[in-house]
C-alpha cells in the first residue's frame, strides 16, 4: 500500500527505529542533567509527567464517546465495553503475572546493564524500565501508529510519537534514573511485533474497534498517572491484555446486533 503523503518512502519500521533512537538520546540528556539536580526538583519533574500523562489518559479516554463506536455497538454499549475489557483483560494479565514479569524483566537488564548494585538502585530502575516502558508502549499512538506502519500507510504517527517520547525520556531518566534508557527494548520488541502484525494484516482495522481500542488504552494510561503521582501502585502491566479484549468485544456485540 503507497501512502499519498510520501510516508510510503520511508521502509516499513522506520518508525520504531527512530522512536527508539530518541528514547537513547533523550535518556542520555536526562541522565545528564539528572545528576545536576536536586531531589526535590527531580521528584518535581515526575509529578508534572504525571498530570500530563493523565492529560493524555483523558482525551484518549474521551473515545469512549465517539459516534463511530456507538453506531456500531449501540449507545450503552461503549462504556461497558472498556469496563469489560479492563476487567477481563486484568484477571488474564493478572493471571499470567504480566506486571511481575515486566518487573522480572526490568531486573534481569539491571543485573546485564547496570551491575548487581544495591536495593536500591535495582528498585529505581525497574521503576524507570516498567513505568517508561508502559507510557511508551501503552498509548493509541504506539499501537495505531505501529500497525499504519506495518499496513505501508506511512510512519507519521510514530515519528510524531518519537518527538514527544524523545522529550519525556529526557524528563523521565532526569527523575528515574538509567532504567529508562532501557525501555527502548521493550519499545523496539513491542512496536516492532506490532508493525509485523499490521504488514500481516493487510488491510485496516475497523474504525469502531480502533476507537474502543484508543479509550481503554486510555484507562490504563490512568493507571500509569497514579504511579507517577505516587497514589496508588496499580499493576498497568496486568492490564495489558485489556487492549487486545476490547476489539474482540466490539466485534461480538456487532455479530450480536
């Protein structure tokens, strides 16, 4: 497929490519100036990213409401849509211990990367690598904008999402140390199965499924602003699986009807 807008230059996972360079070179500049600033500024800098994450959690959540969706499922469909997603998808993510996997992960890279260290090194930077990680991989535009890529409809979304990541990595390794850097795996590893699984696909997803997609990622960016906003430790990672259920429900209420 040739996109019109001249993304279709560009090879197919340019995308992710230069979403994980700006995530080095972001996380490089925020360890730099990390170590310039004192913990109150730093501590500072992640409560700010989480409100904006929340902000960005809120106009993704804003979808639950898109005509599209309710045309499709009918208009009291929708909210229990997410809600049966994020609960569904929770007792599978929960189930496969996803969350304890992610931090088993984050671990396992301190100990290659970084050295054995002391507890508390270890614990900030499976914080880095889980939170990061999860605000990087989680949102609309990484998922969307992976499978656009795979389908050959361009890599505009994703180059727009490196921009933005590339500043919030220099903010996030400032405030959560080197475990940010390391993200850019599970970015490359996620985005890049996710762009495999849009040139497989051959064709769009439905745009309905899209929408309730793009609300309960929105709900589980929530989740990942409580964690920045030291309220409550929500276990994101569980709810991975919430992504893929919604879809899978659209397309049942619309058999259904």
């Amino acid at each position: 497929m040739n996109d019109s807008s001249g993304g279709g230059s560009v090879f197919v996972g340019a995308g992710t490519v230069v979403n994980v360079a700006a995530i080095l070179a972001g996380s490089g500049i925020g360890l730099l100036v990390g170590n310039r600033l004192p913990a109150r500024t730093r501590a500072v800098v992640t409560d700010g990213l989480g409100l904006v994450t929340l902000l960005i959690a809120g106009l993704s959540v804003v979808a639950v409401t898109d005509r599209v969706l309710s045309d499709a499922v009918g208009p009291s469909a929708p909210v229990l849509i997410v809600l049966g997603a994020v609960i569904v998808g929770g007792v599978i993510g929960s189930l496969l211990r996803i969350e304890h996997r992610l931090e088993s992960s984050g671990s396992w890279l301190q100990a290659r990367l970084g050295g054995s260290g002391d507890a508390g090194a270890r614990a900030q930077f499976v914080e880095g690598f889980v939170t990061a990680s999860l605000v990087f991989c989680v949102g609309p535009l990484a998922i969307l904008g992976s499978i656009t890529d795979g389908l050959g409809g361009g890599a505009e979304q994703l180059l727009l999402k490196s921009a933005l990541d590339g500043f919030a990595s220099i903010a996030f390794a400032a405030s959560l140390g080197v475990g940010v850097m390391a993200s850019a795996i599970a970015v490359a590893a996620i985005q890049g199965s996710l762009t495999v699984l849009g040139a497989v696909m051959g064709s769009f997803v439905p745009e309905a499924h899209v929408v309730a997609l793009t609300a309960t990622g929105g709900v589980l960016l929530v989740g990942v602003a409580l964690r920045l906003l030291n309220i409550r430790p929500v276990a994101v990672g569980d709810m991975l699986p919430a992504l893929l259920v919604a879809p899978v429900l659209v397309q049942s209420i619309v058999w259904l009807r």
